[in-house]
C-alpha cells in the first residue's frame, strides 16, 4: 500500500501569513492532486500536477511537484479566513494492478484566524 | 447537472443490521468509487468500478459489497454493521481513473452503536 505523509496535522495562523503544506512519499506517483473540503461537503479539486518539476499557480495558492515525483507542497501567500478549510494530497498510483487509483494523505486542518 | 448524490445524508445502525448507500451521478463517468473519511486518516478507498459490471476493492473493503448494474448508480452494501464502520462515507465519479478530476458527493454519516 502507498502511503502519502501529509504535514503539518493542523495550522493556525493570522490573516496575512504565509504557509506550506507538505505531502511526501516513498512511492512514485504518475499525478498529484490536492483537494479543499470545508465542514459537511465532499473534497472539490484544486489542482492537478503531472510532470516532475511542475509548478502551478492558483491566485494565492502555490503548487509544486517533486522532481522524483515523491512529493508535493502547497503553499499559500498572504492567507485568508476564507482559506480555512482541510487541504488533502492524493496521488494516483503510477504503475502496476492498481494503476490510477488515489491514495489520500491525511488531511491539514487551516484556520486562518482575521 | 445534479453531479453526485448521496442518499441519505445521515443513518444510525444498531450492530449487525445491514443497509445500503445510494450513489448516482449524471455526469457519465466510467470511474467511480467509494471511500470512508476518519479523523487524521483522511480518504481510504473501499471498492471502486471502472466501468458497469466491473468492480474491485480498494485498500479497506471488509464488510462492504458493492455492484454496478448501471454507468450512473454504484450503491455500497454494509452487510452486517459493526461500530469500527461509524464513519463518513463519500462517493466519487470521475471520467476515468488517474489524474482526471474526483466529483465527490456531499457524504453520508453512518454510526453503528
């Protein structure tokens, strides 16, 4: 099984701050998502990354993928309570029977405090 | 659209009945699946179709059966309901497996005493 270690668990910051999100792996994954859920929703998509290197920007929001393709962040500029939600990592699997199926880190609980 | 559905939205079980969650979507995608969401677990995948009349486990699937007679609907059976199965259940759709985009539903929470 992959598995995807997504710090940090939880962040509390003031309105303005900046912050990352790490999610990294030992596994190699073909993609990267990362998905925001707020309280009694399902996950809505943000971004996709496919190739190593890869940087996407999303108005304040920073993606990067790995080179190796182990690993991803997020990063987020002068942050926003309307920013506050969880933030998951989910890489899809690169090779093998279980090709494209998402594995989901933990979760990182955001409270941007204004 | 309506995108995905979940029915219902919350259900509690007493230990050992058996229920099934209702998941449709009208977006025609051959991709579907289901996960439980657990507090710091994040999503762990259950059982998941790639298309009608196909389907496979994920990473956690004792105690659920799924089927797919139909590209829209992807219900998930709890056969027999223990108090480790109280969670959040979301089910997903999505064109295909990979990278293209999850459409999740808004979830069912599920307490099993």
């Amino acid at each position: 099984t992959q598995l995807l270690e997504q710090s940090p668990q939880f962040l509390s910051i003031q309105e303005g701050e900046n912050l990352t999100v790490y999610c990294n792996s030992s596994s190699v994954f073909s993609s990267l998502q990362w998905y925001r859920q707020e309280p009694g929703e399902g996950p809505v998509l943000l971004v996709t990354v496919v190739t190593g290197g890869e940087v996407k920007k999303l108005k304040r929001l920073t993606f990067q993928f790995g080179d190796a393709r182990k690993d991803s962040s997020l990063h987020i500029t002068a942050a926003q309570p309307g920013d506050t939600g969880l933030y998951l990592c989910a890489g899809a699997t690169a090779g093998g029977t279980s090709y494209g199926k998402l594995t989901f880190g933990q979760g990182t609980i955001l409270t941007v405090h204004p | 659209n309506a995108g995905v559905t979940q029915t219902p939205k919350f259900q509690v079980l007493k230990t050992g009945q058996s229920m099934t969650l209702q998941c449709a979507q009208d977006m025609n995608h051959e991709y579907m699946s289901w996960y439980r969401q657990d507090p710091g677990m994040g999503l762990r995948l259950i059982h998941y179709s790639v298309g009608a009349g196909i389907t496979d486990q994920g990473e956690v699937p004792n105690g659920y059966n799924v089927s797919r007679s139909t590209t829209e609907d992807f219900p998930l059976r709890l056969l027999s309901a223990a108090p480790s199965q109280t969670s959040v259940y979301f089910c997903a759709s999505s064109y295909r497996e990979g990278y293209y985009e999850q459409y999740f539903g808004p979830g069912t929470r599920l307490t099993v005493t």
